[in-house]
C-alpha cells in the first residue's frame, strides 16, 4: 500500500537492550573463558562486587543462556541477571542454571557500584573499563588455558593467605 500524502516513511527504531550479569566471581578472565568455550559473547569486568558480564547478545534468551552458563558452572554460587529493556529494569536471581526470584531493580542496584548502572542505562559502555575480558574470538584452547592459569593463580593466593 502507498502512502498518498506524499510523506516520507518514517524508519521506527528500536531502543537497544542492554543485558548484565552480576556474578560474585572475583576474576574476569575465568569468565570470559567459560563462555567463550559455551559460544556466548560476553565482556567481563572485574568490580567492587564482583564481575560484571556485559551480554553482547541480547537477542531473547541470549541473555538467559549467559546467566543459566555461568551458575551451573559455578554450582551454588548466585548470580543476578539485569536486563533493561523497553525502559525498565528487570532483575533476576539465577542459581545452579535457573532463575530464581525477580528482585525490584532499585533493590539490585542498591549498592552497587555506580558502572553497573551505567551500563545498563548505555551513559557508559564495556569499553570505557580498564581489565575487561571478552570472550569473542577466543578459542577452545585459549579458553581452557585461562582458566588453567585462574586456577593457578587462586590457588597461590590460598596458599599465601594461609
């Protein structure tokens, strides 16, 4: 059908989604390793309350497949999945694979450091961060090779704290 006013179309264009993954991890590079093994773009950021994984997909479920990789690789340890979309923020707690409870997202963002919700909100990005991981382009053998030297170097740390 055309348009008889004789007006140009006007392009509708979507706001982007912005997806985060609050793990209580305290390396980045294990991170960006287990999802680069699992085929999911992630940049991860070591903060004050852990790392953050910045979703570089944020296609449905794609964020979901991040959050549901993470616990289940690291069974017991909680993570929450921040996700805003359409101009709001949804926040759910992810356990062992599965999403738990979703928690208001001021709740979430209580206390935390401020680059998270920057993020979220796209007044600052991934790259505006020193020390981030991604995981794009990083192959099997890398991967396995970064968690190898993570577990080297938490191990060491143990022994010194010891």
């Amino acid at each position: 059908m055309s348009d008889t006013t004789g007006a140009a179309a006007v392009p509708v264009t979507e706001k982007p989604v912005r997806a985060v993954v609050v793990t209580q991890l305290g390396a980045a590079e294990p991170v960006a390793a287990m999802c680069a093994i699992a085929g999911l773009p992630v940049d991860a950021v070591l903060s004050g309350v852990g790392v953050l994984v910045w979703c570089r997909d944020t296609s449905e479920g794609a964020p979901e497949r991040v959050a549901a990789t993470l616990t289940r690789a690291t069974a017991g340890l909680p993570a929450v999945l921040l996700v805003h979309r359409d101009d709001r923020i949804v926040a759910h707690t992810w356990l062992d694979g599965a999403a738990g409870d979703e928690l208001a997202a001021g709740l979430a963002l209580d206390g935390a450091p401020e680059a998270l919700s920057n993020l979220l909100l796209g007044t600052e990005t991934v790259d505006d961060f020193p020390g981030v991981v991604t995981s794009v382009g990083v192959g099997r053998l890398k991967a396995m090779r970064m968690m190898a030297k993570a577990g080297r170097t938490a191990r060491r740390d143990r022994k010194k704290a010891q």
